[in-house]
C-alpha cells in the first residue's frame, strides 16, 4: 500500500473511532438523564451497538433506551447534514447570501428573539 493510501486509511479510522466515541459519550449523557438509576457502561453500550442482536448485560429497558438515544443522535445528525447541502445549494445558486438568511427562510420562527 502506497504512503497516501495508508494515510488516508488512518485518518478514516481515526475518524471512525472518534464519532464512535462521539455517539456513545452522547447515549451515555442521555441516557444518564433519562433513567439515572440504570445506566450502562460505555463498554457495555459500545459492545450492544457492535453485536446487538448478541447476549448483552443491557436490560431490555436499557437496550430500548439506548436505540431510541442512537436513533435521535441519527436524526439530528442527517437533519444537519441536510440543511448543510441545502444551504450550500441555495447560497450557490444566490438564493440567500447567508446563514442567517437560511434560517430566516426555512426556519423563521427559531429567528425571533
């Protein structure tokens, strides 16, 4: 493997590894918030996500908990990564000049103090 492919294949698992850990940290936080008296490990969580259909120390509430947690961590992550492209495309095309003209024009109430 020529140097530029191994780097490019280290900073990719690097990247991984750190939304990784990202997502987890942010189940774990949620988690913790939502049902304080049963919080799995990160380890635990970390070893459900890889394996989940494999025996797991999670409860059935835990694993219910932790999926809903990853599936909003999901949702907002796409609703970002969409409003991204949009406005890239919009601010392309010159349809708004700004971030603060995207967000008048798709989100006027978040606008409003």
């Amino acid at each position: 493997m020529e140097k530029f492919e191994m780097s490019k294949r280290q900073l990719l698992d690097l990247l991984t590894a750190n939304i990784e850990q990202e997502t987890i940290n942010y189940i774990h936080r949620e988690m913790r918030q939502a049902a304080p008296e049963s919080v799995p490990t990160a380890n635990e969580l970390r070893a459900y996500f890889l394996s989940p259909d494999e025996q797991t120390k999670l409860s059935a509430y835990q694993q219910v908990l932790a999926m809903d947690k990853l599936l909003e961590y999901a949702e907002v992550s796409l609703r970002t990564l969409c409003d991204l492209i949009r406005y890239q495309q919009l601010k392309r095309f010159g349809i708004v000049n700004s971030v603060d003209e995207f967000v008048e024009l798709f989100r006027p109430e978040e606008n409003k103090n």
